[in-house]
C-alpha cells in the first residue's frame, strides 16, 4: 500500500454480538489533506476512530494508519505513537492538575512541541491548575484539542473536537488545526456534526452511512459532480422518469451526482419547460447521502 | 488583505480565492512585482485549508499572473508580461495547430511527444524576444 | 527508566494513594493501639479463636505475651487491614467497566503509546508494592514497641510472618483483580468484599477448612510455634496469584473499549 495515504482501510468491520458497527467501510485519506469524516449518530464513526487507534479489536477487513497495520499491537503502539487522538469521551482522569497533565503526556511523545502547549494554553483559556477531572464540557474539549495538537504528531484522529465550544473558540481551534497542517504537513482526519465547520477547512470528506463508506473524494472534486437539477413541465412529469426525484406539482427536484449532462439531455427530450442546474453544499451532499440515518 | 471565501457557495473556495487576488492586484492592493502573504499565512488567517490556498496560487502561476520564485515565496508577475493575456493569445494559434495535426492523422500520444521535443529544442536555442 | 516509565507509575500511584494512606494510617495507629491498650491479662482474649486460630489452640498458646502480640497483630489487624486493602487497591484498576462503556480516564490511558500490557502491568505491581509497604512498615513499629511491654518480638520473626502475609494477601489480591476485570465497577467492589466477608467467616467457624485457608498462611502458625515456614503453601499462593494476575492481563488485552 501507498506511503502517500496517511489512513487506508479496506473493508474494514467490526461485529458487536450481533450487529455490524462497522460493515465494510474502505476509505483513503491523502497525507497532509484535512478530511472530514461524517455521518449519523450510529454510523460507525466513532467506532471506525477507536479502530483506527486500536482501542477496539477488528472483526474484519484490514486498515492502515501512517502505512502500519492497525490490527498489530506493536505496529499499532507506534501509530499512537505518532498519531494526536480526541476522544468521544473528553474526561479526564485522576485528580491532577492540567499542567501537569500536559507534563505527564509530554513523556510521552519525544515530538512533543512545548511553543505549541504554550500557545494554546493561552488561545483555549485553560487554567494550568484547574482540576482536569473536573472542568466544563467546552475546557474539556480544548484540553483534549490541546494535547493532540502539542504532540507533534503526524496525524491527527478527532472525535467531534468542537464538541461543546462557542463560536470564537470554534475558530480558534479550527485556525489551529490549519495552523499545524500548513507548517508540518500533519494530516487531519475529524468527525464533526458541524457541516460549515468541515466545509470550511476541510479539503477532503468521508461520509459514513450503516456501516459503509458512501463517499471518499476531494471536496472540490465532490462538489464539481453533484448538482441540484429542478426540472418544469408543462403538465405532469412523466412518470418514473428520474430516479430519487421528489416530485412537487409539476416540478420535480432531484440531487444528481456525475451524471448531470445526461439528465439535462433526457429532460429536453421529454420536452421539459425549464431546466435549473445548480451548485449544492456539503450539507445538501450528506443529507443526500445519509438516507439510512437515524431515525 | 483577504476576507474569508464562503464555503457554502457556488463557486468553490480556491477559486473565491483566485478572484480576491486578481481583484487585489487591480485594485493596485498587489503592485506588480510585490511579494503576496505565503500560503501558511493566508491559510492560518482565513482559517482555510493551506492546500487550497497552494491550489489557488498554483492556477495563478499557470495563468502567469504571479510567479513563484524558489525559497522565496510568490510575486506579482511584473507589468506588461500578463502571463494571463499571453496564454490567452496563445491558445487558439495552437488550436489550429492540433487541428491540422489531427487532419494529418497523429494520435494524441504522439502530438504530446512532438510537442514536448519542440520544447526542448526551444530550450536549446536563443529566445527570440 | 524511561520520562514515559516513571509517568506510568506515578500515574498508577495517583490511582491508589488515597487508599493506600487510608490503609497505612490504620495499620499503623492499629500497631499503636496494640500496645496503647496491651492488657495486663490476656489470657481471656481471643476466647472464640482468632480467624485461623481455633480456641483450643488460643487457650494452649495465651499464657505469653509474645503469643499476645502474634494473635493481635498478625492474627487479626494485619490479616484483616491487608485483605480490604488488597480489595480496595484493585477495585482502582486500569478496567473500570466492562465493554461498552469507559470511565474516565480509561480512554486517555488507551490513546497512549504505551501496550495495554505494560498499562495493566504497571498498575498491578505498584498495587503490591503498596501492599507490602503497608505490611512492612507497621510490622516493623509493632517489633521495636515489644520492648515497652517487656516483650520481645525480633524483627527477623516479624519479617518472616510478613512474608507469610504477604504471600496470602497477594492471592487475594489476585483475585480481586481478576474479579474487576471480569465485572463492572461496582459489582466488583461489592462482590470482592463478599467473597472476602464469606471466606473469613467459614474459616472462622469450620475447623476442618482452616489447615488450608489463605489465613492461615497469613497467621503464620507453623512459624510461630515451630520455625517452619510453609514453602508449600506459599509457593501456592504465588502461583495461584501470577495465573490470575496473567488472566486478567489478557483479558485487558483481548477486550474492546
């Protein structure tokens, strides 16, 4: 496999007694690109993360992080090794301090980057001796954001890490993790709830759907192919004559993805009054993409 | 010097981009010749991928209206050599030409090795200004 | 040792500290006690037997005061101060709950580049270390303090009943880790202290279980009266205890966050 992907997978699952979490999800980050992983609630995508850093076994399938296998202990120490992690769950552990949680977790990593610490120490607000144990949902967020990004790592795997932040710490942290992409090449692979937010940084995106991978492209590549075509007739529209088309009167409404010239040319043949081509956003995209959510 | 592209719209980001700096280089904001903010600095203050911002400044140099001068950064290109007008004059001197090729029977592969061979010739022989 | 190595212990040492000193500080005020309240006849102690000793062999053995000591100390407060110690320390272990759900801090540990092996190793092993320091130290006090009663319990004697101790707590120990990895996190607790609770009292009342029982061992009687310590015993207890130290090890290995 590639050096120049920094997360591959191949049919990746993972089987929880009965049920696929995860069911044969291939995906393919490019290094140094910042990927936006979404889906439902249930999809699979904290599941997919926990794989990814060996928190969770493998039922299935194989994956790769920084080109080493994430179903091998050792091979899968050294990706955390070098891998910065945000959990879906941000607590903290035992009552100590944030400073010297940030000095326990700096042993760690010989990478570690002690400018970088500093600086978001200052940028996120957080008192360096506030109990870690007990801090608020959005400080807990930015700890977590902070101690991945000091690390030093090559990559960067974030389970909603704006989970809970204002909009001024949103920005914040996004402009961080910019920051640490365009300086070391780190890539960035999140999940995140929040569309503009991945719309906005992300250059790539995953979406997750029961399990499955629906898309894995470039962002501008993904949003050159899909359109939103809006087709008038004269009279009713013919019948099953576009597939997923939601039908409203005499105007029918359909997303169509890499095949918009074909439906133009059908829609003049069956003598279409107007036909309405036009861009569509990230969001658009995964509600489209997303129809087997959680209901 | 730029505001912050809209993701959500239309048009996508890197070419948000590209227009803002045409627009600054003729609103006289960019003077030929000067030195544009680097990718990471652009990137850092829209909060934007620094990969589309290298995308943007890439097209911009393919279209010559900046040039990037190695361990230096990226430059206005000087007046009067609007690479963007050039390559506009060029192009349908080199459409009649591929059509006459294609007249004459040459398959796309072998148009491509004619024309990078006459590359290297150009290389070897003096520019004509 | 490593930057990382030592955060690893200090790590498991934050875990257990407050329950190690809560442990510590009774033992050792309890090795006071023994000699703050040393009776001038005790011979009418123990009339219902110690917890491995029977009444019969209490009323054989209660004329001296150096039995006095033995009874009191390693008999009852060690034994029992050490086996809810043991309990409490592994009921702080690195697997908080079962698959499905991660306490706090659990997720943290995971992300480190650190194998689950060496995690669960190193929170084991201060848990013994802690273990012995709360054997070792008040056993200590409880020998240099004979003296103020007229008795006499060299420290030699005390260390070696403080292996045999050690040596039981240790099973115990074992198992409660064993049991906290399988369960969650409060049934563990409760069933530890139980199982514990249970087995002291079936030892108490049956004569016949008491040759074997993990308290016995503890109690140290073959030392006491004959200078034999029981290597057989103690070689069982180790080995009882590194399989399910071992076991759980695995199990931490093997399971999913």
């Amino acid at each position: 496999m590639s050096s120049d992907l920094a997360i591959e997978t191949h049919e990746l699952r993972k089987r929880f007694g009965a049920k696929d979490a995860v069911s044969g999800l291939t995906l393919a980050v490019p290094r140094g690109s910042i990927c936006g992983f979404l889906g439902s609630n249930g999809a699979g995508k904290t599941t997919t993360l926990k794989m990814l850093m060996g928190m969770t076994k493998v039922s299935g399938g194989e994956g790769r992080a920084l080109g080493l296998q994430i179903a091998d202990a050792r091979q899968s120490t050294e990706i955390r090794r070098r891998t910065g992690f945000v959990s879906e769950d941000k607590r903290f552990p035992w009552s100590i301090t944030v400073g010297e949680l940030l000095r326990f977790t700096r042993a760690f990593y010989p990478g570690w980057r002690p400018a970088l610490a500093e600086r978001y120490l200052n940028a996120f607000r957080l008192p360096p001796r506030a109990s870690a144990g007990r801090l608020s949902k959005g400080l807990r967020s930015r700890l977590a954001l902070l101690l991945a990004l000091a690390r030093g790592a090559e990559l960067l795997l974030l389970d909603e890490p704006t989970e809970g932040l204002d909009p001024s710490m949103i920005e914040e942290a996004l402009q961080a993790l910019v920051s640490l992409v365009a300086e070391q090449g780190t890539t960035v692979f999140f999940s995140s709830h929040q569309l503009a937010n991945v719309e906005q940084i992300a250059d790539h995106v995953c979406i997750i759907d029961q399990g499955r991978a629906v898309v894995s492209d470039s962002l501008d590549e993904l949003k050159a192919r899909y359109r939103r075509v809006r087709l008038v007739f004269e009279g009713d529209p013919p019948p099953g004559g576009f597939e997923g088309a939601r039908r409203d009167g005499r105007t029918l409404s359909l997303l169509a993805s890499r095949n918009v010239d074909e439906i133009v040319a059908r829609a003049k043949a069956m003598k279409a009054r107007s036909v309405d081509v036009q861009p569509v956003t990230l969001k658009d995209i995964f509600l489209e993409c997303s129809k087997g959510a959680s209901s | 010097m730029f505001f912050p592209p809209n993701p959500s719209s239309g048009v996508p980001v890197y070419r948000q981009l590209i227009e803002q700096i045409r627009h600054a280089i003729e609103t006289g904001a960019l003077r030929a010749g000067e030195q544009l903010p680097g990718t990471r600095k652009v990137a850092e203050d829209l909060v934007m991928n620094p990969n589309t911002v290298a995308k943007a400044y890439q097209e911009l140099e393919h279209q010559g209206v900046i040039e990037m001068r190695k361990g230096l950064g990226a430059f206005v290109a000087p007046e009067g050599r609007k690479g963007g007008d050039l390559v506009q004059k060029a192009q349908p001197v080199l459409r009649a030409a591929m059509d006459r090729m294609v007249g004459i029977g040459l398959s796309e592969e072998q148009m491509r090795r004619l024309f990078e061979s006459e590359v290297i010739r150009l290389r070897q022989e003096p520019r004509r200004e | 040792m490593s930057a990382a190595d030592k955060v690893l212990w200090y790590k498991a040492w934050t875990e257990t500290r407050s329950f190690f000193r809560l442990g510590l500080t009774f033992l050792m005020a309890s090795a006071l006690a023994l000699y703050v309240g040393y009776p001038d006849d005790y011979s009418k102690h123990f009339p219902n037997g110690a917890i491995a000793v029977s009444a019969e062999q209490v009323r054989a053995l209660l004329h001296d005061g150096k039995a006095y000591i033995w009874l009191s100390w390693f008999g009852t407060s060690l034994l029992l101060g050490l086996s809810f110690l043991a309990l409490a320390l592994a009921s702080t272990g690195l697997v908080r709950s079962p698959e499905g759900g991660a306490s706090p801090g659990v997720t943290y540990a995971l992300s480190m580049p650190v194998s689950r092996r060496k995690l669960a190793g190193v929170r084991v092993a201060t848990g013994f270390l802690e273990l012995a320091t709360a054997a070792i130290l008040p056993s200590v006090l409880v020998c240099l303090l004979a003296p103020t009663q007229g008795q006499s319990f060299p420290i030699r004697d005390g260390m070696a009943h403080v292996l045999l101790a050690m040596s039981g707590v240790s099973s115990l120990y074992g198992l409660f880790v064993f049991i906290s990895t399988v369960l969650g996190e409060l049934s563990k607790a409760v069933l530890g202290g139980a199982v514990l609770f249970l087995y002291g009292m079936f030892t108490f009342l049956t004569n016949g279980v008491r040759r074997f029982s993990v308290f016995r061992l503890m109690t140290g009687d073959t030392y006491f009266l004959r200078g034999e310590i029981p290597w057989l015993g103690v070689l069982a207890c180790v080995a009882f205890t590194a399989g399910l130290v071992y076991a759980s090890v695995r199990l931490v290995e093997r399971r999913d966050f």
